[in-house]
C-alpha cells in the first residue's frame, strides 16, 4: 500500500511522521486551479531520521512552487534542476550531514520529495503549490475541482495511505460536493465572484477525495483570458472552445469489463454492481453486448457479443446482481487485449472498463491501447470508470488522453448516474 505525507524509512519499512496541522488553498480561474498545500510535521523520534514526503497529484497537474521550513528558521525553496545534477547535490549534502531537498515523481500521480535529516523533535512545514486544469461536465454546465487525499493501495509492492483536512476555494455561482459535506459562505467581501468553502464536519482526517462541483453560467460558450507577464513583456492566452455534436443512433457493439479484483472489496464492488445493472437496463435495442469480469484471470458471460433481448439481458442483469470481488489481483492488460481482438469489426464497439485502477503496469496497458490505434481511431470507444473513493487516476485519466471521447459517455447517463460514480 502506498503511504502519503511525510515518512521515514527503517529496514525497509515505511513509518509516517505525525501531521500536526494542515491547511489547502485553492483558486480557480475559468478552468485552471491553483491549490496551494501546507503541513505541519514533528519528528517524535528520539533520533535522527531522513525523511521522504509523498505527495498524491492528479497526472495533468504539474507543481509549480516547493518550500520546507525547519523549525521556523530553516526555509530551502526548490528550484529546477537537471535530474542526476541534483540527484548528486543532494547525496552531498547528507554526507556532510546537511539538510536537502530533492523533488522527483515516482509514479504519475505521485511525486515524491526526499527532505533529509530531521533531528529529534523538530517541526518541520512543507509548503506545496501545483496547477491543473479542471474537469468540465458540458450537459450541467458545471466545473469538477478534486483534491486527491488518499492515495489507493496499488497491485505491487507498497505501504499505505493517510489523508488531509480543511478546504478553501474562490469559485463562482453554485458549489455543490459530492464526497463531503460543506458549508458555503457566498459574496465574501461584498464580491458576488468569491466564495468560501469548508467542511461541515469537525474532522481530523479526509478518508476518501475531495471533490467540488462548481456549476457557473457561459461554461458553454467559447471565452479567451489573457495574463501579462511584465518579466519578459510576453501575453500567454488560454482558449476554451465548446464544440457540440448531434451523434446519430447506429447499430453497435457495448462490451462492459468489470474489475473483479479483491481490491474491489465492500464499497466498490457494490457501485461496479449497480453501476453495471444501470448501464445494462440504458442499452438500446438494437445492439450487441458482453460482459468481462477480470482479476487473476478473466472470463466474459458470452462466448461473443449477443444480441440485445429479454434473455441476454435478464442473464446480464443477474451475473451483475451476483458479483462479487473474489477474483485476486488487478491484471488488467489480458482481458483488455481479448476485448479488442475480440470485438466486432463491421460495427461500432464501445468499451466500458470500471475499476479501481490499482496497479502498476500502466504502461504496458497504455501501449496495447495504442497498438489498437487504427481502430480506435475509427470504430472503437474506450470509457475507464474510476470506482472507489480512491481511484488510481493515472490509470482512468492515460486512457480518457488517449480515446478522448468522455463527452459520449455522459450523454447516455443522466445526472443520478454521475453523480454515483463520482462519490
């Protein structure tokens, strides 16, 4: 299982550094926010210890500004610097028994600091600053601003997973949350434009993301902004565009690949349940069908995809009524693979793949999705589904860049259906 926030490590095993205090502060411009993280830590060590701090990121966020204060007097600001040359910087300086600071990413949707020695008892804060462009939902006009605070355990070698408290954001209009339950404070300051968000609850950890539903007018019409840089004398211009298409019925293919897995257990596989008996009891008529289930293995209901009848759907709708997460580990690239070689090639084929997204070889499953890039270009649809409150969202968010076709998936579900998976 994968451990977040500040940690050290002794014969191989991974302890955390209690977390004091922790405060986010997030602002959001049209689609782009940026979220601002500060923790306090304290070494209650009787000793020395090097301290390596985790930090759990969306994969199209970048960090753009790292700080670590010691004790109040001690501040190291980080700066870019090319990988091995301060990969060496930073060896030097432990030797010489110094304090350092390297910041690197070890998996997309998480980068990792190695902060150096902290002496017994004392604190240290970590300030930490990072972009991303937020999600839009174009059928309710809104914007989606997720906090990622638990990190879920991945299919490999790991440790285990904490989580923050407190939020604060400067959005617009109507704020809604899926996850939590928040309180809202609007026209701060007299201004329409601003408001205050915070959690509801007296709680000293947050279990599962974060997450905001900002819903604002004109999200659907086309809009510049413009930010001068008097540095260098240079503009730097975002464009939104809001195409809409009318998508006409067609006979198709709609394969459904379920993660079975035994981190499917409780709540997830509960909502891959229902959310499949949802998408089963939406299909059309005129379309063929199959369902996957994988883990260790993988297996689907037909030997082939079936025509849509009262017989396919009832046998569909009660291997989906009688799931459960027995399947072991997360292998993901075999089903996947026997899904597209599979499919029809004479008709459209949509794949729906829900799953926590708990592994490793996100790479390998990355490649064999653009080894069937001829098709997909043409005739195959890909939707990941992240379940869980901890999805891996380097997984469901590398296969949403490569198909790019989300926007077809929330036209056949309605705003219950969306506002399920998203809790």
């Amino acid at each position: 299982m994968q451990l977040c926030g500040l940690i050290f490590v002794v014969e191989e095993c991974s302890y955390p550094v209690p977390l004091q205090d922790v405060s986010v502060e997030a602002n959001i411009v049209d689609m782009i926010a940026e979220t601002t993280v500060c923790q306090t830590y304290k070494n209650v060590e009787k000793n020395t210890i090097e301290a390596i701090y985790k930090f759990p990121l969306h994969e199209a966020a970048a960090v753009c500004g790292f700080e670590a204060e010691i004790d109040g007097i001690r501040i190291v600001k980080g700066i870019v610097k090319e990988a091995k040359q301060a990969a060496k910087e930073y060896d030097e300086a432990i030797q010489q028994g110094h304090g350092a600071y390297l910041l690197e990413e070890q998996f997309p949707d998480i980068f990792q600091c190695s902060i150096g020695n902290i002496t017994a008892g004392q604190t240290v804060i970590i300030r930490i600053t990072y972009v991303t462009e937020l999600k839009h939902d174009a059928e309710t006009e809104s914007i989606r601003f997720v906090f990622p605070t638990a990190i879920a355990p991945r299919y490999g070698s790991s440790d285990y997973t904490p989580a923050n408290d407190g939020k604060k954001l400067i959005p617009d209009k109507i704020i809604e949350s899926p996850s939590h339950h928040i309180s809202t404070e609007l026209n701060i300051d007299g201004n329409p434009n601003v408001s205050k968000i915070t959690l509801a609850e007296q709680i000293t950890h947050l279990e599962k993301d974060l997450i905001l539903v900002v819903k604002s007018l004109g999200l659907d019409q086309p809009r510049a902004f413009v930010e001068y840089d008097s540095k260098t004398e240079t503009n730097c211009v975002m464009l939104t565009l809001v195409p809409k298409f009318a998508i006409n019925e067609i006979m198709s293919e709609l394969i459904f690949v379920i993660d079975r897995s035994g981190s499917m257990q409780g709540g997830p596989i509960e909502k891959a349940s229902e959310t499949l008996q949802l998408l089963l009891r939406s299909l059309p008529e005129d379309c063929l069908f199959n369902v996957v289930s994988f883990g260790s293995h993988f297996d689907s209901l037909f030997t082939k995809s079936q025509p849509y009848s009262e017989e396919s759907f009832s046998k569909a709708l009660k291997h989906a009524q009688e799931m459960d997460a027995n399947y072991g580990g997360t292998e993901i690239y075999d089903p996947l693979k026997w899904t597209f070689e599979n499919s029809k090639n004479d008709m459209p084929t949509s794949i729906f793949l829900l799953t926590d997204g708990q592994v490793y070889n996100v790479d390998q499953i990355v490649e064999l999705i653009k080894s069937s890039e001829e098709k997909i270009k043409d005739d195959l649809r890909l939707f990941s589904i992240g379940i869980g409150d901890s999805v891996s969202h380097h997984l469901v968010e590398s296969i949403l860049v490569l198909v790019k076709d989300m926007h077809n998936l929330l036209r056949i579900m309605n705003e219950w259906i969306k506002r399920f998976l998203e809790c």
